[in-house]
C-alpha cells in the first residue's frame, strides 16, 4: 500500500490540484475583464467535493449542528455580480481577492504535503 494515496498526502495533492484548476478559472475573469457581456466564473467550493466524496456521518445527536453562517456567506459570494452598461460583470478588485486568497491556501497545502511527506522520510531513515 503507498501511504502517499490516502489520508492527508492525498487531499493536499487533490487541494492543490483544485486549486490551480480555481487559479486558471480566476485568470480567465480577470483576461475578459474588458470583454463586453462576460460573467466571472469560479469553481465550486472544495468542500463540497470532499463532502461528495466522503459524506461526514453523526455519531451524536449534538454532532454537525453548526451556525449556517458560512453557508449565508458562500451563498452571498456567489450570487451574480452588478455588471457594466456592456454587460461585463467582472470585478478586479473581487478577483485579486480571491486570487490571493487561492495563492495562500495553495502555500499551505504545499507546505503541509512536504511536512508529511518529511514525516515519512524522517521514518525510514532517509532525513536529507
């Protein structure tokens, strides 16, 4: 079994993986920034795919009961931007953001892929 297809190496590698596909998205808004009639575009949340993917099961009556307010906020993000007299909705200001928001969540699964896969190095005796 490579310990590198499960657990935590491999929703690092699937969040990167997510991640450059969200960064290639974001790029594409911020290049039709000009264009008349284009509507920005994102991918759905990561989470939700983890979810999909290995839906959480409640062990306790009180366990999964949570605010709802990181919901309200995901669904105001996503409803349509105010577009321009030509139509074109994209904002740069919006885009930076979440530009630089995908940039940082890419460092951090980067540097925790490397941390783990140390771990593993640092096991077997291989620490160079």
């Amino acid at each position: 079994m490579d310990p590198t297809r499960t657990g935590p190496v491999a929703l690092a590698e699937a969040r990167m993986r997510w991640l450059d596909a969200r960064q290639r998205v974001l790029a594409q808004n911020m290049a039709n920034a000009d264009t008349p009639g284009f509507r920005p575009s994102d991918l759905r949340p990561f989470g939700e795919h983890v979810a999909a993917a290995a839906p959480l099961q409640a062990t306790h009556a009180r366990h999964l009961h949570g605010s709802g307010e990181r919901d309200a906020r995901a669904q105001r993000e996503r409803r349509l931007p105010e577009s321009t007299l030509d139509g074109n909705a994209v904002s740069l200001d919006r885009e930076a953001l979440r530009i630089a928001e995908t940039e940082t969540a890419h460092a951090l699964a980067v540097g925790l892929h490397r941390r783990y896969l140390g771990l593993f190095r640092t096991a077997l005796g291989r620490n160079s």
